[in-house]
C-alpha cells in the first residue's frame, strides 16, 4: 500500500525536551480507506477458498459483524498497526514550504542537513532501510563535494574506498 494520506509533526513547545505533536492522520484520503477496504475482503476471501477449509474453523477476524464498506473502515482504524517506518515528514524541495532543498540543507539553519528517510516524498514500497541508506550515500557525496570546492588543499583528489 502507498498511502497517500498526510501527516503532520510539529514542535509540542520551545522546549527542545519535549515531545513533539505526532498526527499521523491515516486514512484521511478516501483512496486509503478505499484500499483498507478492499484488502480486507480480499483476505476475507482468501480465507473461504475452499483449499484452507479444513483449517479454519470459523472467521475470528475481522468478525462476522464487521460487513459494510464502513464496518471495514472503523475496524481498520481502531485495529491496524504502524510498522513504524515514518517517511516524509521533512519534504524536500525548492519552492518556500519546503524544509531542507535538494542539497539537503535545513532551510533557515546554517549547517544542518536532514539525512533520514523523512525527506522521502512518499513511503516507498519496502523496507524504508535501503533507501535511507542512499540519501545517506548521496549526503556524503554533497558534503565532500562542498569541502572539495571550498577547501581543495584539504580534500585528497580520490577519495580511500
């Protein structure tokens, strides 16, 4: 699933101790529900198909009562379950309600550089990991390309690998 719902973190307070208000506003697109929706009956189906009938006893799961399109989407909303790969929540860009630019720079902080998984513009469609890995690839690539044209003298022309 490629959720296209939006949402938000923001500072909890000045104090750089406290925590930050999450809302992750899932399923506010109707796609989203759309597609809980379907992935739900789909694995209800699953379920009937008559090679698994010796092995299920009865439907524990979403439940007999859960049957209309919004029973699906109220059992999907109090039952489901983050992974817990937030992605996105820093966009990247170069237009002014962007927060780091291309170059991963933190717009309005000198010096500091986002470089996780929340400059993605969507979630991708596996293991956040691999992809985080290559914004940090592509970050060292733009910090030792900005050292080599500021300061040349201190920057060997190849780098050791």
């Amino acid at each position: 699933m490629r959720p296209r719902s939006r949402g938000t973190v923001r500072l909890g307070s000045a104090d750089p101790k406290a925590a930050p208000l999450i809302d992750p506003n899932y399923w506010a697109d109707p796609h989203d529900r759309e597609m809980s929706i379907r992935g739900l009956k789909l694995a209800r189906e699953m379920m009937r198909q008559a090679a698994l009938k010796p092995y299920v006893l009865a439907e524990r799961l979403p439940g007999p009562g859960v049957q209309t399109d919004q029973d699906h989407v109220d059992y999907a909303c109090s039952h489901a379950k983050t992974d817990h790969h937030p992605a996105g929540t820093c966009r990247m860009g170069s237009d002014k309600d962007a927060v780091v630019d291309p170059q991963l720079r933190f717009n309005g902080i000198d010096g500091l550089r986002v470089v996780d998984a929340s400059i993605m513009p969507r979630v991708v469609s596996s293991n956040t990991n691999a992809a985080t890995i290559m914004i940090a690839e592509k970050a060292a690539d733009l910090i030792r390309d900005m050292i080599r044209e500021r300061m040349p003298e201190r920057m060997p022309e190849r780098m050791p690998t």
